[in-house]
C-alpha cells in the first residue's frame, strides 16, 4: 500500500506518529548503546528476543516486576525536567528484583501522553538509557500512547524489569534469625513513593512552589529535593552477592508503606524487627513535609522511606563486612535495627 497520499486528519485528531517517529530516532543510539548480547534483534521489532545464557546460570529463574513513577511525574512537569523520572522508573524496578538477588538483564517502558511533546520524550527515555546502561541492564523495547483524549496534558511512564538468578541462589528472606543486624542503606530522597502527600503539604499548604528556597533545605529548592533520582543499589548489592565475607539472606526495597509495611515482606513469621530511626540521617526534606504537615511518626515512616531506601539482613558478627561493601560501592549504610523472635512486626524507636 502506498503512503503517498497523506492525510493529516490523525493529526488534527491529535496523534502525530511522523514527531513520535522523528522523535524516536533522536534517542535510538543511545538506547542502541545499552545493547548486551543476548539481545537477538535491534529495537523498534515487534517484539523483543532475548536469549538466556545457560552457561552463566544453570537453573535459572526469571524474575519480572512491573512499576510506576506516580505523582512525582508532576513535579517533573512543573520543573520542566524529565530526565531524572527516566532514572526513577528503571532504578525502582531495578531494586525491586535486586533484593530477591536477581542480575537486571532487560527493561521495557510505557509512556502514556495526551500530547507528545520535544523535550519531554527524548528526556524521558535519555533518562531510562542511562540508568540502564549504568546497571547494565538491555533496554529491550518499549511502547508510547499518545492519547489526548485519555491524558490530556499529562503523562504516565511505566517500567518492566526482568532479571536473572540461579534457583540455589534466590534470596527469600527465609534464612533471617533472631540476632540478624539490619543494615539501611541510605536513600535519595522520597525516590517515587509519598508524592501525593508531600505535594499537599508543601504546594497547597504551605504555598511552596517547585522553585521556593525554604531555610529548611539549605538553599536547595522544593522542586530539586522532590526531583532527586531513586537511588539504585544494585552496584552494592552485586558486591555483595560475590561476596564470601558476609550471608546477606534476606533485603527489603522500602518503597510504599516504608518500613512498616516493606520489610514484613520479607520476614519469617517468627521475627520481629526493632529499628533505630536515628541510625540514618533523616534528609531535610522529610523533616520539612512530616513538621509542616505536622504529620504523625508512625504515619511518615509508612508514606515514606524516611532517609532509609532499603534495608539489608545480616549475621550481627558480619555487619561491618556489610557496610564496608555498601562504602566500597560508594553507599551510605548502618546499622539501623535488629532482629528479635516474634510474629512479623516492625517497631521503629
């Protein structure tokens, strides 16, 4: 079928696939550049094939989570920068089958929007590029929906993660005892979770603005404190994980519903965790919404991770082991907390 003959009525309807098409080929090299081998073809197929090395894991077991950025999509908005929500997306999902020990090999993305728009998009996915290429991780394909009917003005971005890890290699949180030290590892920021909340108490209570300087922040700006990318500690966990000096049996990645509801997760049902809140400092930004928004304690570390971005489970004797390799690889860490008999409960003190 020809394509000579043009027609703009899908244009005029709001859809313009000849920028999503220009738009792409801009960025096309740099997600080109995250590239592994067991890529079997190049992006924009119809589906991606990526083949499993067999003599790098011998029982393997595919590890898959799905994610979003949420709300924090529309701070980014409001700073007009885009290219951090694209860190945010892949480091999040990233951590996620991280703490199960599984290797990132591939990453496919979503990007729904009312109207597509330069340099939102090529942010968008320069952003994802680089952070996956940081972690190693292929990005295997994605999708973008211009929907103005749908979006509107907005847009949503959605993340796939896949990993890798052998069977006898899975960490599951099973082989945690009584007298295990909780290592935090230090976060961010709010990476992508507590956005609604932090929104309403710093934008319409407090009247802030993205660009507003409160004395709280040291002379950083609301917007800059929102936007700080989600940590990804794959590189520390990897070290880790090759590691014959420390057991790491279980990790919990504290995203929504903190501590309280994250590290429960992990848990054998005979465990309590006690934390020490002041182990980790808590970064100016939370003290600026949880004091504004006079919001109770125990209900900031549930919306929020509160400086501590994922804990790690360790022997007591093997603590320092532990935190040395989060400092090698470049991490803030401590002993934040301990594990006691019990029924799954988290106190934080």
């Amino acid at each position: 079928m020809s394509t000579e003959v043009k027609s703009d009525l899908y244009k005029e309807a709001g859809v313009d696939i000849d920028l999503a098409q220009n738009l792409l080929k801009s960025v096309k090299e740099k997600i080109s550049s995250t590239r592994r081998p067991e890529m079997l073809a190049p992006i924009g197929g119809f589906g991606g094939m990526f083949q499993i090395d067999l003599k790098k894991y011998k029982n393997p077991i595919l590890v898959s989570s799905i994610d979003g950025v949420g709300t924090k999509l529309m701070v980014a908005m409001m700073m007009e920068k885009y290219d951090t929500v694209g860190h945010d997306i892949v480091n999040h999902c990233i951590d996620d089958i991280a703490v199960q020990g599984a290797e990132p090999v591939f990453f496919m993305d979503y990007i729904g929007i009312g109207k597509l728009r330069s340099p939102l998009y090529e942010q968008v996915l320069e952003g994802i590029a680089d952070a996956c290429k940081a972690a190693n991780c292929a990005v295997l394909g994605g999708e973008t929906a211009e929907m103005p009917g749908m979006y509107g003005n907005d847009f949503d971005l959605v993340g796939v993660i896949s990993g890798m890890v052998d069977k006898d290699k899975l960490i599951t949180g099973e082989k945690i005892k009584a007298g295990y030290a909780a290592i935090g590892l230090a976060s961010s920021g709010l990476h992508t979770n507590g956005f609604s909340l932090a929104r309403k108490v710093l934008f319409d209570q407090c009247g802030y603005d993205v660009h507003s300087t409160p004395e709280e922040l040291g002379g950083e700006s609301v917007g800059e404190a929102l936007l700080k990318p989600h940590t990804c500690y794959w590189p520390a966990i990897k070290e880790a994980l090759d590691s014959e000096e420390i057991d790491l049996d279980g990790m919990a990645h504290i995203t929504g519903g903190g501590l309280y509801d994250n590290v429960p997760r992990i848990l054998p049902e005979d465990l309590d965790v006690v934390f020490d809140k002041n182990a980790l400092p808590v970064l100016p930004i939370f003290k600026l919404i949880v004091e504004k928004g006079a919001i109770d304690p125990v209900e900031a570390y549930r919306v929020f991770n509160m400086g501590i971005g994922m804990v790690w489970f360790v022997p007591a004797e093997q603590a320092d082991a532990a935190i040395k390799i989060c400092a090698d690889a470049g991490f803030d860490a401590a002993v934040c907390g301990k594990v006691l008999p019990g029924n799954r409960k988290v106190t934080v003190n």
